[in-house]
C-alpha cells in the first residue's frame, strides 16, 4: 500500500506552465522529500497528488490504480498543512474525529482510532481544549493526529515543521522520522529547508522551476550531485564553485592549482567547504586573505579571498586559531572534486 | 520617472506639514500644562463637544420634554406633568389587545414594529448570507455582481421607496408588466398584506448589500486550508457549510443581527415614502408614529412623542445589551 507513480505530470495556470513534465515513482513504504527554492512547483506537485489541484496532463497512479481524476477524498491520502488548518471552533477531539464521521464510521472505531492517535502523539491530556490554547508544537500533532487516523495509503505533508521555533523543529523532525519507522506508511514531504530533507529522507526530489533536477539519496545527492544546481543548493555553506577552461586535460584553480578534467573548453570546478585541507608548502595551493571568521566550536567557517578576487569559503575542525587578514594555503581533496561542463551538468572523472 | 512622484508627494504634502508645524508649538505647551493624561482630553474634547450639542444634550431635552404636556413646542410654554405621558402610553385593558388602549395607535405601531422586525431581520440574515455566499465563489463577473448589490445602500432611503412606489403603484411598472402577460394587475400598496410585505421586501432590497459586505468579509477570512483540509476528508457542501463555515462566520453574524435588528426598529423615510403608514396603520411604525404625533398631526403632542421615542430607545438599549452578552459569551466561548 502506498506506491505512487507520477507519469509526465505537467500543470499551466492560465498560460504559465508551473510544472513541466514530472516523472517520480515513490514505493512502498518510502519517506520522499520534496525539496527546492520558493517557487520551484514543490507544494504544487504535493497538491497535484493530494487532488486539491488537477494536472493539465499526465497520469497520477496510487498502488496501480489511475487516480488522476479521482476526488482529493477518494485518494486514500491524508495531508498536513502547513498551517496545520486545524477547525478552530472544535476541540482537538473534535477536530481529529470530523474526517471519520464523514464517512459514517461506527462510533466506536472513531474513538478508538483517535484515542489510538492521541496515545502516539501523547496529546490525550489535550483532547478538550480548543486549538487557540495549544502551542505550535502540540497544534503540529493535532495536525499529524488527524492525518494518522485516517489510515491512509500516504501521508503528504506541505512543510509542517516550518511555523516551529528553531528548537522545537529539531524536536519535532526527529519524532517524525520515529513516526515513520513505526507506521512504515509512504510519506511526502515539502519542505525548502535541505537540513530537514537530508536528515528525513529515503530519496530527496530535488525541483527548480517546475522539473526534477535530481533524485536520490541523501548522501548521493551530497556526493555525487548531477549537476551545478543541486551542488549548490544541498550542503552548507555552498559548494565553491571555480569557473575554468580546461585545455590539454586540465584546468586551473586561482591561484594556479591544476585539475585534470576528461573534457576540453569551459568547465566549472566544485569544491566543497569541507574538502579544502592546509596545502604543504612548496606545493600549488589556493591562497587568499581570510575576510571573516565564523567560530562555530565545533567547527570554524573560514572566508576568504584570493589574490584575483574569488571568494572561497572553507569549514576547519575545532579552533584552528585563524585570525581575520591571515593568509592561508589550501589544497583541496583529490577525490573530492566535482566536474561540471558548460550546461552545469556532472562530468565523471576519476580524479 | 520615479522621481516625478515623489517630487508630486512633497507639494501635496506640503500644506499638512506648515499645518502641522504651526499647531506644534501651542500643543507642546498645552502639554506642558495640562501633562500627559490631559492631553488626551484635550484631543477628546472637539469630538465631544459635537456629541454632546446633537446627541447627549438633545437625548436629555428629550427626557424633559416628555415629562411635560401642552402643543407649545417652546418649552417655557409648557407645563410639568411628571410621568403622565408615560402613563398615558402604557394605560391598556388588554395588553393583547391594542384597541383596548388608550393611546391605541401606538400599540398598533408597536406591534407592527415587532412583527416587522422579527420577518424582516430574519430575512435580512438568510438572503445576505446566501448571496455573501454566492458572491464568496468564483463566480463569473463577481465585482460586478458585487457592485450590483451593494450599489442600493448608497441610495438615499426616499430615493428608495420612490423607485419602489414607481413600481408597486395601481398603474406602476409591475402592474404594467402583468397586465402585459395577460394577468390580472393589484393593488398592492392598498393591500395590508401586500403593502407590509412590499416594506419588508424593499428595506431587505435596500439594506442587504451593507449586510452581505460585512458577511463577505467574514467569509474571507476564513483560511482556504480549512477547506482543503475538509476536501481531503471528504466532508459533503452542506456538512462543510454547517460545521465549518457557519461557525466561523458566528462573530460577523451577530454584528448583522444587532445592526439589522437596531435599523430595522428604526425604520422610517423608505416606508414613509412608500406606503405612509397604510393603508390605514397596517404598516405604521414606532418611528412614523412617533413623527406624526410629535410634529405631523394638527394637534401635536411634542410630549407624548418624546416619552414614546424615550420607550423606544430603551428597547434599542436591552437589545443591544442582549447582542452584546450574547457575542462576549461566544468570543470567550471561542477563547476558552
């Protein structure tokens, strides 16, 4: 239960074409995150599987069977909304038992699928008081509490850790990923805050302006990114990124430090933060004057700018001690360099 | 280009700010003298001052006048009878019965009042609530229909029942339509039942679009994701419309009914014009009565229609103060 297919889902309002052309397959049992910029047709795709909004094209498949033109509550979906669009006249019992009684459920397998719910989540000291007077945190389990006694065949759920503190939604996100270990259901998740998507992920869809630009695993989308996009979007802070023309089978970073690359002509090189190390000295390194200095505890974000003018951030572990307008000479790892070519798409290379 | 506007808003600006400039030397004293508490009065006072002259002082010349008897309508010519104005108002047999009274005429125009406030407020809320709902859906041409209906409250009320006596009269535009058809035209503002429903009729026509505005505003404040959230667990339209939407419009309708409640005791120019309280006193009203006898009728009694006018008000007040208790019981209802 809960294998969604998306098959070459396209979505125009008016005349702007928001989503162009989608193909997804989500199994059984996945937590898929949706993950892009504002306006990269995230929430829109959510909605599209919900049934809140049509496709203009394309098919959209629950377990086999064409939902496309399906109602939203025929779909066997639930979904968490952003603002939790909890009814704020009812009380949270109210609120999580007014989806079953639409569908004349016996009485006592509606109080025992909310109080099953309310169990879960632990809000049953709750269940009498209205929405006004719960904290975001408790109104976020409301809203998954209504979702989960639905017994769905998935759960979407359109950022809903965003209206949380810092604090909570670190709270809030490991007890989702509990929530999904134990209930094993398909969930979909929106979100544009990549921490949460790495951290809750079984694949992230990465999406910029309408289409997919890569799916994959958390790490893979780290390590092995497909093109310039996603390289600079998942990581933080950002992948430096070096433009280059490559000539006999290498390029050159500033500051003379040759890459060999597979292709000739224009490239650009990636090299994250973390993979910069300390250079030994008679060896070519990238050299600049640090600008800022992050101290972190852990770990310290070191910026800094080469002699032609690149900006280059670097991540050190601990407290290396650098001070603001020391100069440093960094070498990346060898094994830890991207490729991309003039479109920004990855090019192997085995480096 | 972007400089010309700005350019624009320094000179229309220009005067507000000398004004302002002028009057801040002498309120900086004023402050000083009189500190800052006071200086709220001092703000207060031109607001209260224009209150006080057309409404507290003319409400208490109203109280004296109703305890005073004669047609002089100075008051030096007039003499003190206490509360025998009143009591002549209330002196009744039968309560049930308006004829039995005294003063019977205002008995008659009281009832009519109640049981035109009662069908009129109620069918003020039911047709400004569907057509707030009508108008709330993305209907085709909806800020024109929403113009249409609210383009009546900007019509002065005589204006209001001209139109509609234009149309309801013997030879009138509706009676002009059915004879066209082939029917039988009526009399309908000589009909008792046909005049007082024309005034119900005419004064929801007139009012609603107030109404349906403030109903409008309320419905749109209600998020969409409720909706949503409600879509996606298959709620039907008319579950929707009475678990969710009509609860949430709760606070804007009780502002409604107050409002259409209070106006529509006060009803008067639109009847007035329309029918003048006929035929006979099938559709005369509290206000119209109190009119008549106080300045119309050839022997007028200023002090008979201030103390009916002094009863009506404290109608007005227990209304109000019921649509009060009951809208502060539902926000901390809604609180709790």
């Amino acid at each position: 239960m809960g294998r969604i297919t998306l098959n070459d889902i396209r979505k125009r309002f008016g005349t702007t074409e928001v989503i162009h052309g989608v193909d997804l397959e989500v199994g059984e049992g996945e937590l898929v995150v949706f993950v892009g910029p504002s306006g990269c047709g995230k929430s829109t795709l959510l909605r599209l599987i919900a049934g809140l909004d049509q496709p203009t094209s394309g098919t959209i498949e629950i377990d086999g069977r064409d939902v496309t033109r399906v109602s939203a509550a025929d779909r066997g979906l639930a979904m968490v909304f952003q603002s939790y669009a909890l009814y704020p006249h009812m009380t949270v019992q109210q609120n999580l038992s007014f989806g079953l009684q639409n569908t004349k459920m016996a009485r006592d397998e509606v109080g025992r699928r909310v109080s099953e719910a309310a169990r879960m989540l632990e809000i049953e000291p709750l269940l009498e008081r209205r929405p006004t007077q719960l904290s975001g945190g408790q109104r976020q389990r409301v809203a998954i509490g209504r979702a989960i006694v639905r017994e769905p065949a998935a759960f979407l759920l359109d950022e809903p850790l965003s209206n949380l503190d810092a604090e909570l939604r670190v709270t809030m996100r490991a007890e989702l990923a509990q929530l999904h270990d134990r209930l094993t259901t398909t969930m979909i998740y929106v979100t544009h805050d990549q921490v949460e998507a790495m951290t809750l992920a079984d694949r992230i869809v990465v999406l910029r302006h309408g289409r997919i630009e890569q799916v994959a695993t958390p790490l893979d989308l780290f390590n092995r990114p497909a093109n310039l996009f996603v390289a600079g979007f998942i990581g933080a802070p950002n992948m430096n990124l070096f433009t280059a023309t490559a000539q006999d089978g290498q390029a050159a970073l500033p500051g003379g430090l040759a890459v060999p690359v597979p292709r000739n002509g224009p490239c650009t090189i990636g090299i994250r933060p973390q993979h910069l190390h300390p250079a030994e000295a008679d060896a070519s390194a990238l050299e600049g004057r640090v600008t800022l200095v992050e101290a972190l505890g852990t770990e310290t974000v070191v910026h800094f700018r080469t002699a032609d003018g690149t900006d280059v951030i670097t991540v050190m572990a601990g407290q290396p001690g650098i001070r603001l307008g020391d100069t440093i000479r960094l070498a990346p790892d060898p094994g830890q360099i991207h490729l991309f070519d003039a479109d920004g798409d990855r090019m192997d290379n085995n480096v | 280009m972007a400089a010309l506007p700005a350019k624009l808003g320094v000179v229309v600006t220009a005067p507000l700010v000398l004004l302002a400039r002028a009057v801040d030397p002498p309120l900086r004293w004023w402050q000083r003298m009189a500190g800052q508490g006071g200086m709220a009065a001092v703000f207060l006072l031109p607001n209260l001052a224009i209150f006080g002259v057309f409404v507290l002082f003319p409400l208490a010349l109203n109280f004296v006048y109703s305890t005073t008897a004669g047609t002089d309508i100075l008051l030096q010519g007039r003499s003190f009878v206490g509360g025998a104005q009143y009591a002549r108002l209330l002196e009744c047999r039968d309560y049930l019965d308006p004829l039995t009274c005294r003063e019977d005429t205002f008995w008659t125009a009281a009832a009519n009042t109640l049981v035109f406030v009662v069908l009129q407020v109620t069918m003020m809320v039911v047709v400004s609530t569907i057509t707030a709902l009508i108008l709330n859906r993305e209907i085709r041409a909806r800020g024109f229909f929403r113009a249409v209906f609210f383009f009546p409250v900007l019509l002065s009320p005589v204006v209001v029942g001209l139109i509609w006596r234009w149309i309801l009269q013997r030879q009138g535009l509706l009676n002009l339509v059915m004879v066209s058809l082939g029917l039988e035209p009526e009399v309908w503002l000589n009909d008792r039942t046909y005049a007082f429903a024309a005034t119900i009729g005419v004064s929801v026509w007139a009012h609603m679009g107030f109404y349906t505005l403030i109903l409008l505003a309320g419905l749109q404040a209600i998020p969409k994701d409720l909706y949503e959230a409600a879509e996606m667990d298959g709620t039907r339209p008319a579950r929707v419309f009475w678990r969710i939407t009509l609860p949430l419009l709760g606070p804007n309708l009780a502002v409604v009914l107050v409002l259409a409640l209070i106006r529509g005791v006060q009803i008067f120019d639109e009847v007035y014009v329309l029918t003048g309280g006929g035929p006979g006193t099938s559709t005369l009203y509290l206000t119209q009565y109190i009119y008549e006898v106080g300045f119309a009728s050839v022997l007028r009694n200023p002090g008979l229609a201030a103390a009916a006018s002094i009863l009506m008000g404290l109608v007005l007040v227990v209304l109000t103060l019921c649509q009060l208790w009951l809208s502060r019981r539902g926000e901390a209802k809604g609180a709790k």
